[in-house]
C-alpha cells in the first residue's frame, strides 16, 4: 500500500473516531450498483437536439439547451430522472462499508437512494434533506443526516439539473450552501466518485478558501490515474497526464489532497483497510477462569485488571461477554483508569455483554450464543485470549467456548493474541498458532515478531511486563498489516 494511502487511513480513521469525518459523494460511485452517470442520464435528449453527447463538455447547458427547444417545458428531463434513479438496485461493496462506518454526515449531487438504503440495511436510521423544509425537521433517533443537494428521483420535478436551477440555487437553496460550508470548515470530507465539475460546489469551496485563506481544513479525493487508452497517440496520453497534474495541483487550493488508484477496485480495498484500522481500536476480551492453574488467584485477577487498565489508557476501546473469573476484573480495571485516571466516561469505552442464561423463545441456547458471539466479536479488530477454563459436573474443562471466539475472530480477520502463559484454552490456542504463524497473520512473519509472539507464553514474568509484551505485540501486528 502507497504511503499517501497509509497516511490517510490513520488520519480518516481518528477524524472517524472523533466523528468529524464527512463523506461527498458523486455519480461515480453509484455507477458500479448500475446507475447512469451525467453522460448516459443526457444522451437521448442530446439525440433530440441533434447533438452528439460525446463531444458536449457543458452538461448543464445541454440540459439548459433541451428545456430551451421545449418553450421551458422540462418534463422530458423529469421522465429522465425518474427513469433511470428509481430503478431498484443493490448496493455496492463501498456503499456498504461506508454505511457501517461511523459516519452522520453524507452530502450527494446524487438523485438515487442508496445511500439511505444501505445506512438502512445496516440497521441505522438516516435524515434525508433535499428540500428547505426538511432542514427544520429532525427524524428522532437519526444516525445520518443525508444532504441530497441536487434533489430526489421521487421529486424530479425539484431536481438540480438545468441552468435556470444553478442559477437561483444561491437564493432558493440557500440554506444548503451554509450547511455545506460550514461543515468543510469543521469537517474532514473525503470525495468519492467526484468530478469538481459541479458550479455549486465550486462556488462553495471558493468561498470557503477566500474566507480561510490558508487555514483550511483538510480533505481527500479519489481518483484514476490516468491510463494510455489503446491505440492512443503519446503525445495525447501525455497531455492528459499533465492535465491531470495540473488538476490536482489546483485542488490543493482548497486543501483536497488526492488519492491517484491504478483501478477503481482500490477504492474499496482503500475503504475495506480503513474499516480494518477502525476496529482495531476496539480489544475484545475472551476468557474465562474456575482457577488460575500455576497462577496464583490474586495475581492473575491482578494482570486482567491491568490488561483493561491499560487498553483503556492507550485509547482503545474493550469489548467483553463478562466470563467467569475475567470479567470482574475487565470492568475493575477498565473504569479505575475511565473514572480514576481519566475522569471521563466517552461512550463505547467498555461495553460489557453477560450470556443470556435461559432458553425463552424459538431459539436454543447455542444457537443464540452462537449469534451473541458473532456480534460482539464483529465490533473488534484485536481478539485478546486468556485462561479458558469452568467447572462441568465438579470437574475443570476447557471451556470450548473460547475456542468458538477464537474461530469466529479468525473468521472475521481480527488480530489474534492468545495469552498462552494463562495456560488451558489460551495456551493451547498460542501452541497452535505457534506451529504456523503466517497463516494467522496478512503480512510477512519476521524473527522480530516471532520473538514477541513468543513473550505472550513466557510464565516467569511479572504481570506489568507480560502487558507490555502484549500491547508491543499488538502495535507491530497493526503496523505490518496496514503495510501488507
């Protein structure tokens, strides 16, 4: 991966965590679920006006041209609009992963509704403007808010398309443009699927940069790396090169740095590793413990309670189903650092989730736990494994159930991290892993990291030293697997 790439992941994802990340999204990334980009939605209405579609760069105008020959009537351009954004399409892999990120603010020059849908699909409520009227509103309970600056398929009558629209927008949609100003000042945007032809956003970026100056925020786009096309003369290809150059250089003006990709498949493996880089500011907490084994009890409580302590104080979050014997102590350690040290409490620090216990309804227990599982793990990117023991009939077992977790977190690519001086489960996952490394890891496995994957079974050091050893572990395995 491109450094430039690695850097934006690290910076989006903390503008993620501190909900300051903004997504704009164009045409392009909505062509992939099937749609028409500004071209196709145009070209039967360029036909009529005896035009060629693929020589006209003034879309806007074309469309302005259209409803001229038709004495202002714009009808025809509606039935477009509607035609072709009201079709039922599935969403893309990016739309999906956009939904699951956490993301409140969308701004679209799109007429489709897939943003909605896919924040929808993800369980998450979503407001919807793109009328004055509905900025006065507030959906209860809302996720989202989803600026459709440019109108709705099912109000094509309303939609942004034509001159005489751009042309009254400063006046009639006034309020969008302060919305959208306002949150390039305060907000990270990233562009997806843009072209910065549109005159609205041009005029609000100029104006944001004017009042600004050299105090703007930072934003990113991205965009394909121009290609030779077959059979095309070099003194062409190379002029398009140096287009675009000169096209990037004038987005540094309003602070847009841009992503070049060698395909538009990268954007979704770009989304994919910045989801990754996300969770993995959440830790989950696997364990459970009858008896400590070698440990003696007030130690081993003593080193969950550290563990948590410190994964609170190096800014991750925790996530734990409160087994027997581990998670007390998680919640000990996690709130003396939250309330003690920290004196705050930010929501999703620790999040605590106990076993439903009885079968009431349809589903059986293993079922259910199975699910319960699968949830709490998906919220995380780093699986911590300790002790995995409990008492079946008077007698001590593992406790198959933290092996499921380690399954399920291998299946969700999380970074595994089996404590196996704990010993039981945790041991025998880390003897496991330890005959084949590379096969758990996305990234070349070195001496170096050999050496901290076996610190984490080293039973004769202190508990201070045994967390230091694991969150060294974890922040090499980070670092390589971003670079991987």
């Amino acid at each position: 991966m491109k450094k430039e790439i690695e850097e934006f992941i690290k910076f989006y994802t903390k503008e993620l965590q501190e909900n300051n990340a903004v997504v704009f999204a164009g045409a392009g990334l909505s062509m992939p679920a099937g749609f028409v980009d500004w071209n196709e939605l145009l070209r039967p209405l360029a036909d009529e006006l005896s035009l060629d579609i693929d020589k006209e760069y003034d879309l806007v105008g074309l469309a302005q041209y259209h409803a001229n020959e038709n004495l202002g009537n714009r009808n025809a351009i509606n039935q477009r609009i509607v035609a072709e954004f009201t079709r039922n399409k599935r969403a893309t892999e990016n739309h999906k992963i956009l939904a699951r990120l956490p993301i409140s603010t969308y701004w679209t020059t799109n007429y489709d509704k897939l943003i909605e849908k896919s924040l929808e699909d993800e369980g998450k409520v979503s407001d919807v403007k793109f009328t004055v009227n509905q900025l006065a509103t507030t959906t209860p309970k809302r996720d989202a808010v989803v600026y459709k600056m440019h109108g709705d398929a099912s109000h094509a009558d309303s939609a942004v398309i034509i001159k005489d629209d751009y042309e009254v927008y400063f006046s009639k949609m006034a309020p969008f443009i302060t919305a959208l100003s306002g949150d390039l000042v305060s907000k990270t945007f990233l562009f997806l699927g843009f072209s910065f032809t549109d005159p609205n956003l041009d005029y609000i970026l100029s104006r944001v940069r004017s009042t600004y100056n050299n105090h703007q925020r930072r934003h990113y786009c991205m965009m394909k790396k121009v290609m030779q096309n077959e059979n095309e003369p070099e003194m062409e290809y190379q002029y398009r090169v140096r287009k675009q150059e000169l096209f990037i250089k004038d987005l540094k003006r309003f602070n847009i740095n841009t992503l070049l990709l060698e395909d538009y498949n990268e954007i979704t493996v770009i989304l994919s590793a910045l989801e990754k880089n996300l969770k993995r500011n959440t830790v989950f907490i696997s364990g459970s413990a009858h008896e400590y084994g070698a440990w003696e009890e007030k130690k081993a409580q003593q080193f969950i309670h550290l563990l948590s302590k410190s994964a609170i104080q190096k800014n991750f979050d925790i996530v734990s189903g409160f087994g027997l014997g581990v998670g007390s102590f998680v919640i000990n350690g996690s709130l003396e650092e939250i309330y003690v040290e920290q004196k705050r409490n930010n929501e999703g620090q620790l999040t605590l989730r106990p076993f439903p216990q009885s079968e009431t309804g349809s589903m059986n227990r293993d079922e259910l736990w199975k699910k319960y599982r699968e949830d709490m793990i998906s919220r995380a990117g780093i699986s911590i494994f300790v002790f995995g023991n409990k008492l079946v009939d008077s007698i001590v077992v593992e406790a198959k159930g933290i092996e499921n977790e380690f399954e399920i977190a291998k299946s969700l690519d999380n970074i595994l991290v089996p404590v196996g001086a704990t010993g039981y489960v945790a041991e025998k996952l880390w003897e496991k892993m330890k005959l084949d490394l590379s096969s758990y890891y996305p990234f070349t496995v070195d001496t170096e990291f050999e050496e901290l994957f076996s610190s984490l079974a080293d039973k004769e050091i202190s508990n201070e030293k045994m967390v230091d050893n694991i969150f060294k572990f974890i922040k090499t395995a980070i670092q390589k697997s971003l670079k991987s």
